[in-house]
C-alpha cells in the first residue's frame, strides 16, 4: 500500500515537472521571436509562405511574393492614422484586446444573428505573422496567447510599424511599401490621405475589396475612414514617436 502511495506521488510529480515543462517551452517558443521584432524586421510571415501555396485573398498561389520592409520614418503618417482609424480606434488605450468591440459584436450577433470581427491592430499581427487563415478555437487561443505577449514585450508604435509592413493588402502583396508601389508607382512615404485611406480600407478582405478599382462599398468605406481621420486630426490622431 505504502509503496502504491508513493508510486502514485511520484507519478504526479512527473506528470506536473512534465506540464511546467511544456508550458516552459511554449514560452520559450513565443517569448524569443517576439522579443527580436522589436529590433529586427521579420523576413517573411506565416501568411506569405501560405500564399506561396494558397493566397489567403484569392485561394490560388502566389508566384512572387511583394514584400519590402521600410522603417515608420519611411512610411507615410498618413497611413497608419488611416489603419487606425479604420480597424482599431482605440489601440493606444486597451492592451492587445477591446472588450468594448467585443461587446459590440456579441451584441450584434444577438440581435442579428450575424458574427462581425472584432480583432485589434495587435491580434492581426499576431495572427499574421506566426499562424495561418481561417478561423477555429485553436487559432484563436494562439493568436491570444501570442498577443500578451506582443504587447508585454513591444511598445505600440512597434505593433503599428509591424502591421502596416505586413499587412496584405491585395493577391500576393503584403505591407505599405509593396502595396504603394504595386497601386500607385511610389513609395509609402508619399501616400496621400486618400491613397492611404484606400489602403485601410481593403484590409477587412483584401481578395473581395481592391484598391487599385475600388468598387461601391470600397469608395464609400474610404469616404468614412477620410471623415474619420479630419474629424480626429489626421495624423495627429497618432501619438508623436
């Protein structure tokens, strides 16, 4: 008896030296790149290798890949004020989630039955650039899991700048100074308030919405993020770097 008593505080022991463990290396797994992003751009992401297979926006694969990293001071203010104000107003306020757009969006699915999202500028980064489309708990756990701890270990301005280079923003185009060259023959530091306004505009879906031949619902969307961005400054909206 003794010696079942024993074997079975044994068991336990390792079965918990075997969890801290798992739990240990998961950290290790998320803590260490995520730590180097706030030094080093990243080379790829996990939705351009998948588009290499199946583009996210159109489901065929990606021949080429446009993709060019260039630093905030390179990229037009204009542009990050318009993701702001399109996807995520109050990014400087909450900590990776808005539980005020998640209440919205349950109270919408209530009261019509229908599911709109409610991710931040920090759960798209996550999810961008280390898991894969579509949506299952699995993913969404993840994607939450690695979101504390971009905002544990990145400062804001940080997440920003890895959104608007990582961002698709059309079939096989990813990030501001692809997408600004690609649609409009220039450099992201030259985007007008309406260039960058039809940039945010198609982030939702970009395979459905383009922005190089905007259809009805694109046009007005930018019409609304453009008055958003007068009514709270602009890139003032931003808070200074």
């Amino acid at each position: 008896m003794a010696r079942s008593a024993r074997a079975g505080r044994w068991f336990r022991r390792l079965l918990w030296r075997g969890l801290a463990g798992v739990v240990l290396l998961g950290m290790l797994a998320t803590v260490v790149p995520v730590a180097l992003l706030r030094w080093l751009p990243p080379p790829t992401t996990a939705f351009m290798l998948h588009s290499r297979r199946a583009d996210p926006s159109t489901g065929r694969p990606c021949d080429e890949i446009a993709y060019r990293w260039v630093p905030r001071s390179r990229i037009s203010r204009h542009l990050p004020a318009a993701v702001l104000v399109a996807e995520d107003q109050r990014f400087f306020e909450h900590r990776g989630f808005d539980t005020n757009a998640i209440g919205d969006a349950l109270d919408e699915f209530v009261a019509l039955g229908r599911m709109r999202g409610a991710s931040t500028v920090s759960q798209q980064v996550a999810k961008n650039l280390f898991l894969w489309p579509g949506r299952s708990l699995v993913r969404k756990v993840l994607e939450a899991w690695i979101t504390l701890w971009l905002e544990l270990l990145l400062p804001k301005h940080r997440i920003l700048e890895l959104h608007v280079n990582v961002a698709q923003f059309g079939p096989c185009v990813f990030g501001a100074e692809a997408a600004s060259q690609r649609f409009f023959g220039e450099g992201a530091s030259r985007l007008t308030p309406t260039r960058a306004a039809r940039l945010a505009a198609v982030l939702p879906s970009p395979g459905k919405m383009r922005v190089d031949d905007p259809g009805p619902f694109t046009r007005a969307r930018v019409q609304e993020i453009l008055a958003e961005m007068r009514r709270s400054g602009g890139p003032a909206y931003l808070r200074p770097l």
